[in-house]
C-alpha cells in the first residue's frame, strides 16, 4: 500500500500503553522493518513512508533513535555481507537456489549481482549491531509475503516468500529470532499461512476503502501535483 500515515497510525497503536524503552525499541523495529521493504516497495515509497515515520514521532522518542549506521560495505566486512545474502537466498530458495540465480542471469547478468549482495546480502539479511534493531529470519519473510500481497500482480513472488516462510522453520534459520518455536510452527503452518494472507488483506481493504491495493493506482481520477 502506499500509505505513510498507515505505519504512524499503526505505531500509535501498537505503543500506546508502553512505557519509552520499549515505544523505542517499537518505533525502531517498525524503522527497520521499513528499511527492508526497500527491496518490494521500491526506494521512492520507502523514503516517503519513513520520512513520515519519523515526523510523526514523539520528540523524545526520535531523538532516542540510533543514529549509527549498519550496512557500510568495507574491506573487513564486504565477504561476510556477501555470505549472508547468499545464505538467506538459499534458505529461501532451496533446492532451486542455483537455478533461480541462473535463470535471473539470462535476463541480465547483474541482475543475480545486484540482488544477492545488495537486497539480500546488505538489506534483508541482518547486520552485526550494537544498535539498532535487528527483525529476524520469519519477520522478514512475513514482510516479503505482506508487501507482495498488498501490492498485487506479483503471484509468484508471494508464493516464493510463503514457502521461503516454511523453509525457516525447516532449516532452524528462525533460532536467532525472538519468536518461540511454537509461534514459528504456527506461522509456516497452512493456518499461519492462511491467517497472515488474510490479515493482509484486511489491511488493503481497510487503507484502500474497499478500492483495493493503492500501490500504483491508475491515473483515471489521480489529480497531477507536478
């Protein structure tokens, strides 16, 4: 959905009754969170969406943010962003990992480089930190499968990312996470599947007034603002 106000109105929600340390660590999981649907939503929705984020926050909640950076590519670390990215594409992906990155390849030979080191080796796998917040294996995957079943027309995708779900709970990826492994189970089961699907779109109907996903309306009734 392309709608900034929705993450504000849904961080108001979720961080109502709590007190600052964890509206914090809230306001910085949903940031991050933001970060990484860079790689559905695209860098324009992404920027819009966390510029309103971060307006709509209470002062003394952004001003407690990091201000740290933590995906700079250096010499030291440039291996070990690649390794992760290729990890988590072969989790996902498996056993049709090799045949994705070739297939991928025949389109456009960086187009395999360009998503394994810069989607999923520097955005959707999680870096080293002190700071910050990190999402997690399933949460990932959870986000995949809601931003590309919000946006609609990309069927495919959807079905990659609920499978790459399932996989998490199969290869033990999930262990770093906060979830238990019961709500894991759950979650890349048929009913967790269903549930998240559903849920999701709950949402689009809800933010689109019944009109459906606003991820790239027509311009039929769209006034120009340029």
């Amino acid at each position: 959905m392309n709608s900034p106000d929705s993450m504000s109105t849904l961080y108001k929600l979720a961080s109502s009754s709590q007190p600052q340390s964890q509206a914090i660590a809230t306001a910085e999981l949903m940031r991050e969170i933001g970060l990484k649907c860079i790689s559905f939503n695209g860098v324009p929705r992404t920027i819009n969406m966390l510029n309103a984020f971060r307006a709509s926050l209470p002062s003394d909640v952004a001003s407690s943010l990091s201000t740290t950076p933590t995906r700079a590519p250096t010499t030291e670390n440039i291996t070990s962003i690649r390794e992760r990215g290729r990890q988590l594409w072969d989790s996902i992906y498996r056993p049709y990992e090799t045949k994705l990155v070739d297939k991928l390849a025949e389109a456009h030979p960086d187009l395999p480089v360009h998503i394994l080191n810069s989607e999923y080796g520097s955005l959707l796998s999680d870096p080293p930190r002190s700071t910050g917040s990190t999402v997690g294996r399933i949460t990932t995957s959870i986000v995949a499968v809601a931003c590309l079943r919000a946006q609609t027309g990309v069927g495919p995708q959807v079905t990659s990312h609920v499978f790459g779900l399932r996989k998490a709970a199969e290869d033990g990826t999930w262990k770093h996470d906060v979830e238990s492994e019961e709500a894991v189970r759950w979650l890349a089961s048929d009913e967790g599947n269903t549930w998240i699907l559903e849920k999701v779109d709950e949402v689009v109907d809800t933010i689109g007034e019944g009109m459906g996903a606003t991820f790239a309306p027509g311009t039929k009734n769209r006034e120009s603002k340029l």
